[in-house]
C-alpha cells in the first residue's frame, strides 16, 4: 500500500532521512517543521501529523508545549528481538490451529510470543511452509537482548521446537531487533492518556489542526513498525522523514492458561 501511495506522488514531494527535530505553530495558523541534517531547512506546513513514538514526540514537541512533551516522555518502552523461522509443515507436530501464541513469565521460558505467519496473513509461505515470528526481550526480559544474533536465533529455535514439536532445523533464519519499540502500560497509564489527548482538543493551546500522536493507547508486535512522520502541505504533497510500514489489525491469538506473574507494571 505505501509503494502505492508513494507511486502516486511527485519524486521531490518524498523526503527520506530527514529526521525532524522540531515542530511549531506559526502566526498565520501553519506549522514550522525542521530538522538538525546538513543542508536540511525549515519548512512550513497546513497541517502536520505526528506518528512517532511518544519519546520522539516529546522532543519534537518541547519548543512549544512543554506540559505534552512531559507527559510522553512518561510513556516507557522496551525493547525486543524478533527471529523469523521458516519450516516445512511436516517437521511441525502441533496443528497450528491458530495464529500464534503467548507466554507467562511463570513458563520460565525465554520467549514472549510466537506469531504463525503464514497461517495469519495469505501468501507471507509459500505451499506446504510454515512462517513463524519469535519474539524475545521485552521489559521483564530484557537482559536476553544483551545476546549476540546466532545465540537469540538458537533461543528461539529451541523454545518452538520444544513447544510445538518441531523436528530438524529450519528452511530459513532472519532476526531483526526493535530498539524501544513497544510502549509498556504502567500504572497511571490510562491517566496519562487523557492528560495527553486533553492537550489535543480545539480548545488546547494548539492552532485548530488535526493532530495524532501514536502509540498513546495500544502496544502489541503488529505495532513495533510505526511511520516516523507524515506531513501535509498545501493538501498536495506529502512528506515522510522514514519509511512508512502496513499496519495490520489484530488477530485472536491462541493464550496459554492465565496465571499470577511477578513484574513492576503488575505489583
């Protein structure tokens, strides 16, 4: 969909690998976009949509809104790894009838999650394959991301195999680490949400724009990948600092038995 809609648009109308530093609102009701790079000009703008992590936002933001800017630096993130494994169905003894699973900490195991794929989404393995995503680390984790590539990949081979019967070694092995990526819920989250869209209502101290600030509400693997930032200007021309990812709906998740764990956002 992105190289679609990127497809539709004038080359120069694209920016890639210009981070954005700052954005403000200007006297006529615009906004002020800049950056820090070599080369790299403030811009203005109508209107600007903001899909950054809240840490980046808080410092996108701090010029002039130093009350929001507070409060998203609140918002804590973790960080994780996710091993691709790809398998032939018949090394699988368990019957995959569902798109993934979840893990406890009290299973003492070291992954957090497994995601099957190629059984969600059509087309992700070819006929008679199994695409599975492992995913490790996390906030009570952490420490496992301390590991080197090959020693996650061995982690994750291990626990699928252990837990759905696999037999042999997988067809394929990608690992890919999420720096900061999934925003943890910890108590006084929900308030913190309300102060933070309470700051983007006409009545705040933001010129009458729409603006979105994600990662504010829902975290989950399918929303590690978030657009760094989109802006409109003159309704025509799009500019985007990053590259911009699908996002999917989530999907049921088969959850092993619910059980008492012991981690600082729960106690």
């Amino acid at each position: 969909m992105i190289e679609r809609l990127a497809a539709k648009l004038p080359d120069e109308n694209i920016r890639l690998n210009s981070p954005v530093e700052f954005v403000r609102p200007t006297e006529d009701g615009r906004w002020l976009v800049g950056g820090c790079q070599p080369g790299q000009t403030a811009d203005t703008f109508d209107g600007v949509i903001i899909a950054t992590p809240a840490h980046r936002a808080a410092t996108i933001l701090d010029e002039f809104d130093a009350k929001l800017s507070l409060e998203l630096r609140q918002v804590e993130y973790a960080s994780c790894a996710v091993v691709s494994l790809a398998y032939d169905r018949k090394q699988i003894e368990h019957s995959l009838d569902a798109f993934g699973f979840v893990v406890p900490l009290v299973e003492q195991r070291s992954i957090l999650a497994c995601n099957f794929s190629s059984v969600k989404y059509a087309g992700r393995a070819p006929d008679s394959t199994v695409l599975m995503r492992v995913f490790l680390g996390g906030d009570c984790q952490a420490g496992l991301l301390r590991l080197p590539h090959d020693d996650l990949i061995t982690l994750a081979k291990l626990e699928v195999s252990d837990l759905l019967g696999i037999r042999g070694e997988p067809l394929l092995t990608q690992i890919k680490r999420h720096c900061r990526a999934l925003p943890q819920y910890t108590i006084g989250h929900q308030d913190r949400v309300r102060r933070i869209e309470a700051r983007l209502t006409p009545t705040s101290p933001w010129p009458e724009v729409p603006i979105t600030v994600s990662a504010s509400q829902h975290a989950s693997p399918a929303a590690m990948r978030q657009p760094i930032g989109c802006f409109k200007r003159r309704s025509n021309e799009t500019l985007c600092s990053d590259e911009c990812h699908n996002r999917h709906k989530l999907s049921p998740l088969l959850v092993l038995p619910k059980v008492n764990i012991t981690c600082k956002h729960f106690n």
